[in-house]
C-alpha cells in the first residue's frame, strides 16, 4: 500500500486551503465514528480529496484500530489510503500543523462525551456536523450540545468554528412527518437542520464503515444516497 508523500505535495499544493471537520455529539452510539470514516473514505477515493483522519478517542483509538484490522483483512496492495493518526490533548496541535497546507480536509473523530479531548480538541475545529435520530433523550441531548458550543464556540470572538450542523443519521422515509416536525421545532430555536439526511441502512455500519474501500460508484445515489450529504458536507466547508 502506498500513503502520498507529504514532502512532494507540499510543493504541488502549496497554497491548499485545509478544512478541519469533524461529526461529533456529545453522547455515543449517534453514528459519529461511521460517518467520520465514511466521510474520509469517500473523500479521498470518490472526491480524489486529500485527506487525513485523526482519531482522538482516547485511550479505545477504535478508528486507528480499525485501520490495521481493515489491512490485516486485504493484504498486500498497492491502493493508495490516507493516513490515520492517533493524538491526545498533547500531540493534536502538532499534527494539525504537520498536515495543515497539505490536504484538502483534517477530519477528527472525539470521544462520545464531553470530555477533556472533546473540549479542547473543538478549539481547532472550523465545521461540526452532529448527527442524530429520532429519539427523545437524543434529541434533548443534541440540543444542549448545540447551544454548548454556540455559547462557548460561536459567540467567541476569537473562534476559529465556523458552523455546527445539524442533520438527521438514521432518517426513516416512514417517519417524515415526524422528523419534519423536529426539524421545524429545532429551527424555531434556532437550531438549522442541513438540506440532506442519512438514511437508516445497516449496511454503512456492515460494510462501509472502512477505512480503504469507499462506496461503489453504482450505490452512491441510489440505495444508499449519501452522495448528496458529502457534497452537501463539502460546500458548507468552503465557507
């Protein structure tokens, strides 16, 4: 397998503008760490986005052992990945500036609590994306969470976060109505939901949550629909 050299593309790219994302919540199970490597995955391969995934969930570093087991499971090959770095509190800073100019996207992936990675890893962070379902307690949850970084992200005159989005993970087409009116609700609070949804497919969590093999071209816009949300994804991060 091959990893692009840093040092060549420093010279190609020299004027890259880097975005920082991540999807995050504030409590686990949401989908973050799916649609993190999903949406790494598929930058890099579909999108031809440079890309590095930075797993901060530590100690478990459940997206850097994920990489070695996906790997162990292909074999030799010569397909290029995008690196997947582990950091702590410590080494975050230090690796945005050793990959920041260099690539197109440094996607984070916290821990699924507020806690002291999550808090001080949000500093660096330009576009958050918070998934969540159709669930009472979860959608309590990321209401507080939305006016936590508001208050202490948004309003800071020396931020460097840009938007927090809100988005529907798991969207069921049986249910519309009602993800409609949590969705009308949340705006009145003035909580803005994206355009696009994530569809309940079991399949992301299957098959696709992999960090080498992207989704198949033929599936992108049909049975799994996520094309729409990544471009949606991209175009919020250019502002």
């Amino acid at each position: 397998m091959t990893i692009w050299s840093y040092d060549h593309m420093i010279f190609k790219s020299i004027y890259m503008e880097t975005k920082i994302i991540s999807c995050t919540g504030e409590k686990g199970g949401c989908g973050k760490t799916t649609l993190n490597i999903i949406l790494a995955t598929n930058l890099y391969h579909l999108y031809q986005k440079k890309v590095v995934l930075i797993d901060m969930d530590n100690p478990q570093y459940s997206v850097y052992k994920k990489r070695k087991r996906d790997l162990r499971q292909m074999g030799p090959t010569e397909m290029p990945i995008f690196p997947v770095e582990r950091a702590t509190v410590e080494t975050l800073e230090s690796l945005i500036k050793r990959y920041y100019a260099t690539v197109d996207f440094i996607i984070v992936d916290f821990p699924g609590n507020l806690n002291e990675e999550m808090v001080r890893g949000l500093l660096y962070v330009e576009h958050i994306f918070i998934p969540f379902f159709l669930d009472e307690l979860e959608i309590d949850s990321t209401a507080v969470f939305y006016k936590t970084l508001e208050r202490n992200y948004l309003q800071n005159e020396n931020r460097v976060l840009r938007s927090v989005n809100l988005f529907f993970n798991r969207y069921e087409l049986v249910k519309v109505n009602k993800f409609d009116t949590v969705k009308k609700t949340l705006a009145k609070a003035g909580m803005p939901m994206m355009e696009q949804v994530v569809m309940e497919r079991t399949v992301y969590r299957e098959r696709y949550r992999n960090t080498l093999i992207p989704i198949p071209p033929t599936k992108e816009n049909g049975e799994l629909g996520l094309k729409r949300f990544m471009e949606e994804v991209i175009k919020i991060s250019k502002n």
